[in-house]
C-alpha cells in the first residue's frame, strides 16, 4: 500500500510518500512565518501532487496528516492546537483533502503516529503493548495497550505522558498542572530551571543564551557542576515519568525518542537502570530502548493508521 | 441474573448473593490469622452454599471472585498479592469452585471490579469513560476508556494509580518506586510521614499511636497546626495524582472512594476545585465526585464481569 503523509510541524512540515515501510520521497517545506494553516494548504497540495507525480504508476490509498495537537481521528477534527496554526480546529480538512487530491484523508496526533511508525517499522516492531516518549521542546508521548492505541472519550488518552505531576509542589506548567515533567525538564523549560540553580550565575551556562540541552550536556563534559546537578536531576524527572507510564499503562517497552536523545548514551542507561530498580513490575522487567526512526516515525505511521491496524 | 460474589480482603471475607443490581444476602468471614488462602477455603464454600441455600428458588450464573492484588481475569489466575494470601497465586481456584460448588468461577482485582460495580449500579451509571481512586491503607484504583477496562498485558495497567510518582525526590515506596501517593499520603504511611514534620513532637498528633486519618482530621478540627499542615500535604498529592490519572486516562468522570473518603467533606471539594484549576481537559471539565456503593462496589461488580459488560 501506498500513501501521501504530512507531518505538520510548528514551523515547517514535511509531505512524503511511503509505501509499506519505506519512504519512496520526502519533502520539506517551511510555513514561512504564517500561523494559519488555511495559508499553508496551497503550498502542501501543491507539494503533495509532486511527491504524487513523482511515484508515478501507482495510486497512494490515502493522505495522512500528523498534527501536533489533540486530534480526534475518528471525526477528522482537529481539537486543540497549543498555538501552532490555531485555525485549524476550524477548516475542514477532509474535503479540502478530496477536493485537491481526489484522496481520503486521516489525521492523528503526532505522538500517536510516531508510536504506531515505530510499531510498524521501527524499534516497537512485534510489540503490542507499549508506550513511547518523546523528550524535546516539550515532552509528548503515546500509549498502546494490547495492540490498541489509547485515544480516549476525548482523544487525550496516552498523549499527554509529559503531563503527569511528578513535582506535586513544583513548577507552574504551561498545561495548568503544577510540576509536570515538561515544567521541569523540557527544552522549553530549560533556561528557567537553570537560572534556579543557586550556582548559576558563576557558572559557565550563564553565558548561554538560551541553555540548551545541547549545551548543557556539553558543559556537563567539560566538568561543570551546575550543568551536572541539572541534568542529574533531569534524568530523575524523566526517570519517574516512565515509572509513571509504566505504572499507568502496563506496557513491555518504553520508547523514548525526541531531539534530547541526541544525547541518549547519557540518557538511556539511567532510565533502564532506574526502571530496573524501582518500576512495580513482578512478571519481568520492562524494556527502555531508544526510538529508531527519528523525524520519519510518524510518516511511517501512514500505512498502519490507514490499515486501522491499533483501532479497537 | 444472579451470582455468588465473594470480596476477598486481608483480614476477612464478604460472601453475597447479587441480582442485578441488588445485594440479596451477604456474610463476612474472618480469615482468623490465617495468611493462607488454601486454609480459607472450606469456611468460603460453606458460606457460599448457605448463602446459595437462602436465594432458594434459582441458580447463581456463576462465582466472582475479586482480590486485593494482581489478577489475570482472563487466564483465571492470581498473579502477584502484595503479602496476602500468597499462596493464592499457586491455587487452582476454577476447580475448587467447579468442585464444591458446580458454578463458573472469574475473578478480578478489587479496585476494578469496585469501578464495574459503581457503573454497573452506581456513582458512575451510564459513564463509559471513568478512573476510580480509593484512598485507605493503600491506594488503588481502576481505569475504563471508552467502555473498556483496562488490564493491558500484564493484567497491571489501571491498577497502579496510587503509584504514579508525584514527588521524584520523595519517600521510597513499597512498591519499589520513589514518591508514591501511597508512600506520600495513605494510611499506612501516616504514621511516617507525620512524624517528619518539625513540629511533630510538640503536636497532639504525639500522643496518638498510631496516626490515622482519623485523628487527623480530628485533631485538625480543634486546631492544631502540623494536623493541618498534613492533611493540607496530602491533599496536593491527591489532588496532583488525580491530574495525573486525568492526564492519563481521560475520563469524563473520576470517582474517589476508600476508607479515608469518611471525610470527603473535607477532601472533595478541595480535589475538585484543583481540577478545575489544573487539569488540562480543553473539551470541558471532568466531574470528581465520591464512589457511592462502598464496600459494595466489588460484590456488585460481580454481574457486570460475568457479562463481560467491560471486556474488548
């Protein structure tokens, strides 16, 4: 089976075509600096016919967008958007879709599409059960349970792991809750959580503007302690969170991708060995590993949401 | 319909006889020291016939069996029992029933047969999409999305809300986990975690041995200060598991039982009002409200799980 797959972005998207597990073509273009998604269709149809153009002989099943927010995939709605292109709640995308493309079209959350790429052809190949999440400007994440994904009577079930107070007198998240481990340990909260560190100011992440977690691991290699006592801490933060996942959802594998996993030989063994000790799991031991497909998971999940292959 | 239902605890037993939604009969046993569930046996089956024996005129469908730990509903064993009755997990308690008494035997963990029952003839009748959460010794609870229990592959997921970190830097658990809510704020450790408070020894709390909500809340009503700095604690922990499991599981309705609940006049409206506040549910608000049937809820879950009302 082939398919036309978007994977929109905040501030670029990209269309492909895949068939099966691969990608036969990807491209990406930039929203330019618009916020409106309703601007951004022109140019996405348009590309869209090209990627289509190009894998000539053969017609794509369906088109699938990959949305970062709360979609409702058995309507076709987008629901809530967090900021990023906050008309699109708005626009009918599916006739949009048939109109320009004579193609049906689904749309899930990005998480959601990640984890069922990586089920399909990438690091949670096999498994039924299992939870992924994604540590980077913010933390996201999705659940599937004995080979079904969680959506939930509002199609927030599984989506918000980054969500779950492991700080119950913490940090004022963007979300409203209070010491959600993307209050304490994202990208986006980064620069906040080191201006906290009583050490900072005589530290060399005072001259980083904004601290990165790129920077931050690499100040950790050149001995400084404050970038060492705040991702000691960081990795205790996304440590809990998946004792959380794993306690909420019962899952065999732990997925975690996501743009700070650039730095996963520092990551990953802490969450396995932490997970080791101290997640509640007397059949066995879970698996931590790392996601396989980086930014072309959720494209991959094309196939296997238009299959309906993790609906109930 | 009719069924035998049995709601196996640490120091007794309830037998009961249910139709529908009705309790006809019901008897409590004690297990008499006794840790052995083998050595409980007879005492069940005697009770159960009497009981039997008194709704005379027709045949239960079958026996329910619901147990304070890890239960395989599908596979008819336990799993894992937290210290109680641990031989449970090595008896063959299908043959037993089918032996003493002729009947089909399905059994459940506790909390989710609690959250069947308080559906099923309850707080949360026509409810597809609910989390329950009992606060006592322990903390449990159950999850149902989208009309479906959830058990995942381990027969865990659901289970574990008590369990969701909420204080990464907190109390080890007994789970193994660091920063539990029963670790942080449950019966069994009140005691505990009353007794780090600084102002400990100069409270009235001092002379209490052991510390129980109870006294809590009692010694809170004359005034003293660390009763109320305590339960003050422990209702940000409630209230910060309660976002979690909404964060979680999206339900539309979360319903909070357990021994602790005598006092719901002092923790609902706090927990509610939190929610309001913190939980990110852009659809609307869920309702929190506290479970109606009690100890009940489980003898009354017993039809539901017969008919396989919450099953994929």
């Amino acid at each position: 089976m082939k398919a036309l797959a978007v994977d929109l972005g905040g501030s670029h998207a990209t269309c492909a075509l895949v068939e099966d597990t691969q990608m036969l073509a990807s491209r990406t273009v930039t929203a330019d600096g618009t916020t409106r998604l309703k601007s951004l269709l022109p140019l996405l149809a348009e590309t869209l016919k090209a990627i289509r153009a190009e894998g000539c002989n053969s017609n794509p099943a369906g088109v699938v967008f990959s949305f970062c927010g709360i979609v409702d995939c058995v309507r076709g709605r987008i629901l809530s958007t967090n900021g990023k292109f906050d008309d699109a709640p708005n626009l009918d995308l599916v006739a949009w879709c048939q109109e320009e493309l004579r193609l049906p079209l689904k749309m899930e959350n990005d998480a959601r599409l990640a984890l069922l790429g990586e089920r399909y052809a990438g690091a949670a190949r096999g498994c039924d059960d299992v939870v992924m999440i994604t540590l980077g400007t913010g933390i996201g994440g999705a659940a599937m349970s004995e080979g079904r994904l969680l959506r939930g009577k509002h199609s927030q079930a599984g989506c918000l792991g980054g969500h779950l107070p492991v700080d119950f007198e913490g940090r004022a998240c963007s979300c409203g809750a209070i010491g959600c481990a993307e209050a304490e340990a994202s990208s986006v909260s980064m620069p906040e959580v080191c201006r906290c560190h009583p050490g900072f100011s005589s530290s060399a992440l005072a001259t980083e503007t904004p601290v990165t977690f790129e920077k931050l691991f690499h100040h950790l290699s050149q001995g400084d302690r404050v970038a060492q006592d705040v991702v000691d801490r960081c990795l205790r933060v996304w440590a809990a969170t998946v004792v959380g996942l794993i306690h909420a959802y019962d899952p065999e594998l732990v997925l975690v991708g996501g743009g700070i996993m650039k730095s996963a030989t520092r990551i990953l063994p802490f969450l396995q060995s932490y997970v080791q000790q101290h997640a509640w799991t007397p059949w066995g031991k879970v698996n931590v590993a790392s996601a396989a497909l980086g930014n072309s998971a959720a494209l991959l999940g094309a196939i296997p949401l238009l299959e309906g292959l993790a609906d109930p």
